[in-house]
C-alpha cells in the first residue's frame, strides 16, 4: 500500500502458467494487492500500456513474446518516464548470461522458481517502499523546482570540493544575462562575473565565517556590460561539521541603489542649494540697497533660461551663479556701496574689481558647472565693452550673457543708493535698445518675451525710494 495515497500496489503477474498466477495471487492475497494477470509477452505489454501497474512479475520464458523482449519494449516505451516501472522478473533459468540479458533488457531483480512466497512479500514490499520514496522526493523536488523557478529571487546550489553546481534556478538569466547552461558549462563563470573590486570584500566576509543570517551586497558584471547590484544571504550545508556546500539566494537590488543614489543626490544638491542661498544672503546683509538683489536676479535668469529652453543642468548653473554673482562685494568697503552720488575713479575700479574677486572664492569649489567663471563674466558685454576682461560675443559664456541682462533688468527697475529707481520699463527699453550691442540679442528678446506673457512676477519687490542720484 503507498503511504500517500492509501492505495494499494496494482501488480501485473505475466507467466504462461495459470496455476503460478493463480498461487501467487492466493498467496499475497487481494486484501493487500491488485492484479492483473497476462499469459504472455504481448498480453503483458498490452495491459501495461492500457492500465500502468506498480510493478510487473515477469516470466522470462513464455509463447508469443519472451520476458526479455516484453521488458524491452517496456523500457522503450518509458524512456522518457520520470520512474520506470520496477519489473521482477520470475525465472527458472539459473545461467548468469540469462540474468545478464534480464539485466540488459532492465529488469530490476529476480525471483527463482519455484517461488518462495514469503521473499517474493519482501521484494514486493521493498519496491514499494522504494518507489513511495521515489515518489515523494519526486513531489518535494517539483515544488522546490516550482517555487524556484517562480520566484524573483535566484537560487544557486553549489557542492565544494569539488566545486560543481547542483541547482541553478532559471531567474539567473535575467540577473546576470547568462542562462543556466553557460553555467554548467564552465564552473567559473559565477565567480568571473563578480565585480573585480568586490571578489576580495567577499572572500573576506566568508572567511570571517559565512552567517545566513547575514547579507552580502556585491556588484556583479552582467552579460551586457553594465553593473548588477545584487543582494545575497549564503546558507551554507553543513555535514559532520564540515562545510559541504552553499545555497546562494540572490536578488537583483540595482533599482534600490539607483533610487538610493538619486535621493543622495538629491539631499546633496538641495543641501547645496540651501548653502547658496544662505551665503547669498550674508553677503547683502552688508548691503541694504540691494538685499534680494541677488535672489531677484535668479528668478529672473532662470525665467530668461526657461524661456530659452536650456536644459535643467544649464537652468541650475544659473540660477545658482546669479545668487552667487555679487559674492565679491564683500571685499569693497561697505561705505563704496551705501554711498549717493558719484564714485571716484579709484572707488569705481575697486567695484568693478567684484568679479575677479567672486572667481577667486568661488572657484575651488567644485560644482558640476562652471560656475566661477560664470561669476567672473557678468559684467562682460556683447560688443566687448563691459569689465573685466572685455570679452565679446561667443568668448562670453551664455550663462553669463542670461545673468548680465537679468542683472541689469533687476537694478535699473530697483532703487540705489546713488539714484532712484528707474522702473521696470525703462529697464526693459534699455534691453531692447541694445539688442545685439551691449546684451546678447537671443538672450534680451527671451528677457522681453517673459515679460510680455506677464506671467512672471519676481518673489520680493524690488527696493524702491526716490532719491536722486547718478548712474553706475
Ligand atoms: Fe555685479
């Protein structure tokens, strides 16, 4: 009876012999067993086709079709069966050439005549013991080959020492870009593909001792080139205390550190921008007149960046230079900015040095884009006429060339110190009548474009008091 299901063993006794056939089934009794009864080969094979018995009793010497030729067809037919039919077969001959071609034709045992009943019980029983067995490895190995084969993860289950794989689910494909025969194929292939830098970092974790509680994050090169992050737990299998093997669980985290990465990022750049603002800020603190000025600017240039569809790594350059563009003010005396009226020559030339000084503060910090120099070029005009450096057209960068108009557009509509606020108009009319000479004639038009959609607005108003005072 199969522990299993409770059903019992379905046995087909071929033998030429009635009497035989009808001893044995006595015998075993039909309380404990089915049967089935042939005559001869071909009735045999016959009735295994048509009813799939347990196990076969096969006389070696009868009519029609031998035992031999039966088992052979048998075997044929089950080729490609996952157990083959245990076949006993009951023999009179006693010669090892018969045993041998019973063998060869795949026979699993025999049984002499005349048949001693109580060993005939045993080997019964034996195969059916060996086939439930069978049986439920059987299952228990489909359901591991199913919950492998379906799940994300990808398990890998070597034997060391040899070293040689013994379970390698499919998902590793999609992990790696390698599938399971380029695997088997060359056993070294999942250790070439981990990461150069990271083999030594493992070999050092596993000797410290392998824990499955514990995760081992390494990069491994897929097929096509790129870098895996793969997360893995190692059990290992352990017999009389000796490592005999691992269970490598692997799963594919690169989205995880992609969005890891992104939001780092993301912190760093805010944190960055935050640190911009904040020294934006300290430096107007010294001066009144133009407190937002540098925030203004910003807003304005990043409208004019917009509005000129730069992409967002040029729109961050400037806005992030145009809070930063008057950095170097901080150097001229605070008295040089808060002073009506006209400068002389010497306190002109040390405002118009602030450029040069932002470049030097600004430029060993590393930003991704160039913003010292930026910084440096503000003041610089189209048609060569504006300062330092006196740089024209294209040898000016567009950042700068975007920042120098909003730069102006801010300060003319806004009060100073040595004049009044002249208005946004103005301002504006100052650009279109410079188009090309003084301002760089794409940037001034998208500079009169945000203006005209009236949908820009800056965040704090401009300072506003009427006073004279003259032009700088
Ligand atoms: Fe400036």
């Amino acid at each position: 009876m199969f522990s299993d299901t409770g059903r019992k063993a379905l046995i087909l006794i071929v033998d030429d012999q009635e009497i035989i056939r009808k001893k044995v089934i006595e015998a075993l009794g039909v309380d404990n067993y089915d049967f089935l009864e042939a005559e001869d080969g071909q009735r045999a094979v016959q009735l295994f086709l048509e009813k799939h018995p347990d196990i076969i009793m096969l006389d070696a010497v009868m009519p029609k079709m031998n035992g031999f030729e039966a088992c052979r067809f048998i075997r044929e037919t089950e080729k490609e069966a996952h157990a083959p039919t245990p076949i006993l077969m009951i023999t009179s001959l006693s010669d090892v050439d018969s045993v041998n071609e019973g063998f060869a034709a795949g026979v699993n045992d025999f049984i002499q005549k005349p048949i001693n009943i109580d060993i005939l019980r045993r080997r019964l029983e034996l195969m059916i013991k060996q086939q439930d067995y069978d049986e439920k490895l059987r299952k228990s190995e489909e359901r591991f080959r199913m919950m492998a084969e379906n799940a994300l993860d990808c398990i890998v289950m070597v034997r060391l020492n040899p070293f040689r794989y013994e379970y390698i689910s499919p998902v590793i494909e999609r992990i790696t870009g390698y599938n399971v025969d380029e695997f088997y194929h060359d056993p070294r292939l999942l250790s070439k593909i981990i990461y150069h830098r990271d083999r030594e970092k493992l070999k050092l974790m596993i000797n410290e001792g392998i824990s499955e509680h514990q995760l081992y994050d390494i990069r491994i090169m897929h097929k096509n080139g790129q870098l895996v992050f793969v997360e893995s737990q190692v059990v290992p299998v352990i017999t009389n205390k000796t490592v005999i093997g691992l269970q490598i669980i692997s799963r594919d985290i690169s989205q995880r550190k992609k969005d890891e990465m992104r939001r780092r990022l993301e912190s760093t750049k805010k944190a960055l921008f935050e640190t911009v603002k904040a020294l934006s800020s300290t430096i107007e603190i010294r001066d009144p007149y133009t407190s937002g000025h540098q925030n203004r600017v910003a807003e304005l240039a990043v409208a004019i960046a917009k509005e000129m569809d730069l992409d967002n790594p040029r729109i961050d350059a400037v806005q992030t230079a145009a809070l930063l563009h008057d950095i170097g003010k901080i150097t001229i005396p605070a008295e040089y900015l808060s002073k009506p009226g006209d400068l002389s020559d010497l306190e002109f030339s040390i405002i118009k040095h602030h450029p040069v000084v932002g470049y030097e503060i600004l430029q060993p910090i590393e930003f991704h884009r160039p913003i010292a120099q930026i910084v440096y070029q503000h003041h610089e005009r189209i048609d060569g006429s504006g300062y330092p450096l006196g740089l024209a057209g294209d040898e000016i960068l567009l950042e700068a060339r975007i920042i120098g108009v909003a730069d102006v557009v801010e300060a003319m509509s806004s009060h100073r110190p040595y004049r009044a606020a002249l208005g946004l108009d103005i301002a504006l009319q100052e650009v279109s009548s410079h188009l090309g000479d003084r301002y760089d004639a794409d940037v001034g038009k998208a500079c009169l474009r945000v203006f005209e959609k009236g949908d820009f607005m800056f965040s704090s108003a401009p300072f506003r008091k009427q006073t004279d005072g003259g032009k700088r």
